[in-house]
C-alpha cells in the first residue's frame, strides 16, 4: 500500500555494494588487490556515527543484517512499494567510491567500471523505476571519459557523478567530460563525500561538517558558472545533491552582483549567474530545515522560479527526509513540480 | 476511560523497549533501568519516523564545559532512528534539545504482571 497521493521523482537514492558483491564485475588484478590483499578504501570520518546506525537510518538495515541500501527487495518494500515512487534515481553510498579516491587512480577506474556494471545488472535491469548514476575515477580525466563512452548510452543512465571534494570541476582541464556527457545526455550530480568541507582537514565536531555542507555545494556551482561550462556546454544541466536548498537566493544575489563588478575577469559568460543558474542548475530538497508554510515560499519566490528544487529521500541514510514530512505544506502546482516535474524535465532520459 | 494491556512486565527487560498497539495507534513501551514502565506515540515529533526501531540510551549533558562529556541518564533517553533525536523519558518524552516539544504520552499502570495503558 502507497502512503502518499501524488507522483514522486526521488533524485538521490543510495544504493550499497559489498565488496564480495563486487568482485565478480571487477577486472584482475583489482579483484586479487581486494581478496588477497585485503584492500578496503581509506576511509576518514574522525568522529561518532552521527545517528543511531551509523549513517543509516536504523530500520533500514535489512533483516539479514546488512547495511541500508543494500538489498533491492528490502529497499522495494521499504521505501519504492511503500511509498510508491514513480522513479528513484540511484547515487551509491559511496562505498568503495571511486570518485573520491585520492590515489591509485587505476584501481579506481576499475572498481567505476565494476560499479557500473553492477549497478545496471543487479538494480536498473531488476525494477523499472530505478534509474542510474555512471561513475567514473574523474581524477584520471581520459580513463573517465572511455568508462563514459561505454555506459553512458545506457537507457537507464541519466547522469555522470562527481564528488563535491579538493577538486573543482569547473576547471577547463575537466571539460571534455562535460562534452562527453553532453553526447550522451547524461547530467552531472554532485555529491559531497567524507573529505572535508573545507579543503585541507575536517572541523573538530561533525555538527560542524554537517552544518556546512551547502558552503562545498556553493563552492562547485560558483566554480562551474564562472569557468563558462554552461555556456560551453549549453546541454549540459548540474544537479547538487544533498546539499539543501536555503543558500540558493543567496548565491545568485551574490554572484549576480559580483559579475556587475567583475564581468571584465570572466568575458566567456554570456548570462548572469542567476540565469545560468535557473536555466542550467537543479538543487534537491534533502536535508530540509524545518521551514513555515510561508518561509517556503518566500525562499522559492526568492529564487525566481520554482523550477530548480527537486524532492529527495537519501535513503537510507539517518537524515532522510520523508516526502510527507519532510517539506511544508505548499500549493498543489507547485507541490507537482518539486516532486516530480523539475526532475523529469532536467533529465532528457528520464519518460515524461 | 479506555485502558488496554500492552504487554507483559517479562517482556522488557530494564532499558528495553518494544511497539505496541493501544487501539489502532502505534505506541512504544519502555523500560526504564529502575524497572519502571513508560509508554509514548510511537512516532517522532520531527517526521514520524517509528521510535521503537531506534535505541534506549543515555546522554551527555548541558551542564558540560567546551570540551567536557558527562555520560548519564542512562536507560532514560529515546533516540529517534532516523535523525538521533532524543527524548527524555523521564521527563514526559520532553526532546532534549527542545523541551517544549514533546512525545504524546500515555498512562501507565500495572497490574498482576500486565502492562496497561491508559489515557
């Protein structure tokens, strides 16, 4: 039985691979790397889990005991079946995450590979409202455009991830990704990940990491805009996950009157910022601030067009956010659009 | 007045809880380590997430210096299972962070062994 009444694209979802799960997709030597010699993924988090389980929320452990995210039947039942979603847009838990990793880009660019394939045979192959992320090791920019190449005309593929981490994507090294995305009608997500915030080490209190996460989603979108990657690309759209939604009229005032100021610095933008990013940015919804019925709508009117926002879950992570809860009460149309038809409209694969 | 039994006093151990139904709502029984009962919604205040699939725990306290942790109340605090939040029990479910909110509650009593809520 449903729970909700209306249509719901889910923009991050995160499913788990174990690595056993991995192995079989995974080429040699990579695979002996992770049998024999025991390799796992340096990971850094300094402090407590922040919640009950860890990072996930409690009753989504399986009823095997594995993590959230992990089972597709359990996921079905728990969150798709349960609360009827039209489609769900996997991002991985990130875990191993070859994106973020800092070195040994080879075994990165393998374990993208094994990611992807796993991704497609054991989850958008086995329920048709999922749809899904291409992962590449984007620190080796060719290795990653040839992984690309070769999934990205997935029909189920509806973007390129990126970690939000030390590098910043808008750089012109990075842009023949950009070009291969564009061919391929894949978006780009960002997602932040375990590294820091800030670039160099973590604050002394997750409280404080956690708080300051939409300060890295701000960093990439600044980046991106004033590199000129949506005028170069003007096919390509970006959508920042997990990163809230409250800086956005922020930003854009920001940037919009620094571009006045500065505009002679960055010639190659043809738009201001703020119609760059109405035009070309998504941001989803999760993790929400508890907002009044009337702080909402002031913030979306304060961006100046409701179509940016899109709704997430981040199941199955602690601070997920339910689509009956999570959000005020709003007005039915524009209710639709968060919901459902500002995702269906940013990605070109997803049906309408 | 309605009251219904819950449960048996055998069936949680001192800092446990379980779910229970008190007519057709989802409510959550604790233990508490002094063995005594409590009974709440079993529903967080935030986003409704089902208090019984998070933990009986303790807490760190205000009074603590930048710095200092105080570890107690334990056996006395709900943490939700989704957002950590916690909930004294103690206290009439009031949430630490925010005492004027609180989980709705409901009477408890025993009686030969029974657990028996009431409103």
């Amino acid at each position: 039985m449903t729970t909700n009444q209306f249509a719901i694209v889910d923009t991050d979802i995160h499913e788990r691979v174990q690595y056993k799960d991995i192995l079989k997709y995974l080429d040699e030597p990579f695979r002996h790397y992770i049998t024999n010699c025991h390799w796992i993924q340096e990971k850094h988090m300094p402090y407590t889990q922040p919640a009950v389980a860890g990072v996930d929320r409690a009753d989504a452990i399986t009823p095997d005991g594995r993590p959230g995210g992990s089972d597709l039947a359990f996921m079905q039942k728990q969150l798709l079946d349960d609360i009827g979603h039209e489609y769900g847009i996997l991002t991985s838990a990130l875990d191993p995450s070859p994106s973020s990793m800092h070195g040994w880009y080879e075994m990165a660019t393998a374990l993208a590979s094994a990611y992807n394939d796993w991704q497609i045979e054991e989850w958008l192959d086995k329920d048709d409202r999922l749809y899904g992320s291409v992962h590449i090791a984007a620190q080796d920019r060719d290795a990653a455009i040839k992984e690309i190449e070769r999934v990205g005309s997935h029909p189920k593929m509806v973007q390129v991830l990126l970690p939000i981490d030390d590098i910043m994507w808008g750089d012109p090294f990075y842009h023949p990704i950009f070009e291969a995305c564009e061919k391929h009608q894949l978006m780009i997500g960002m997602h932040h990940n375990e590294p820091p915030v800030y670039y160099g080490k973590w604050p002394r209190y997750f409280i404080e990491w956690h708080t300051l996460i939409p300060t890295a989603h701000m960093k990439q979108v600044t980046n991106m805009i004033f590199n000129g990657v949506f005028d170069k690309f003007p096919k390509l759209g970006l959508i920042m996950i997990e990163g809230g939604f409250t800086w956005v009229p922020h930003l854009m005032w920001k940037m919009d009157q620094q571009y006045r100021d500065l505009r002679h610095e960055v010639p190659w933008l043809k738009r201001k910022p703020s119609d760059i990013f109405k035009q070309q940015i998504k941001v989803t919804t999760q993790p929400a601030e508890e907002l009044t019925k009337q702080e909402f709508a002031s913030l979306v009117e304060q961006m100046g067009t409701d179509e940016i926002l899109c709704f997430s879950t981040d199941y199955p992570h602690w601070d997920y956010d339910s689509p009956t809860r999570a959000l005020p009460k709003m007005d039915p149309e524009l209710k639709k659009k968060i919901f459902a038809e500002n995702a269906k409209a940013f990605y070109p694969k997803l049906p309408k | 007045m309605k009251e219904q039994i819950v449960c048996k006093t055998s069936d949680l151990e001192p800092g446990q809880m379980k779910a229970s139904l008190f007519g057709k709502q989802s409510v959550v029984i604790c233990r508490t380590l002094d063995g005594e009962f409590y009974a709440f919604l079993n529903q967080c205040t935030h986003q409704g997430a089902p208090l019984d699939k998070g933990m009986i725990c303790g807490a760190t306290t205000e009074e603590s210096q930048p710095g200092e942790y105080h570890y107690c109340r334990k056996g006395e605090i709900i943490r939700c299972p989704w957002h950590g939040r916690e909930f004294d029990i103690k206290n009439e479910g009031r949430m630490l962070a925010n005492p004027n909110k609180k989980l709705p509650n409901y009477n408890v009593k025993i009686e030969n062994d029974h657990v028996i809520i009431y409103k």
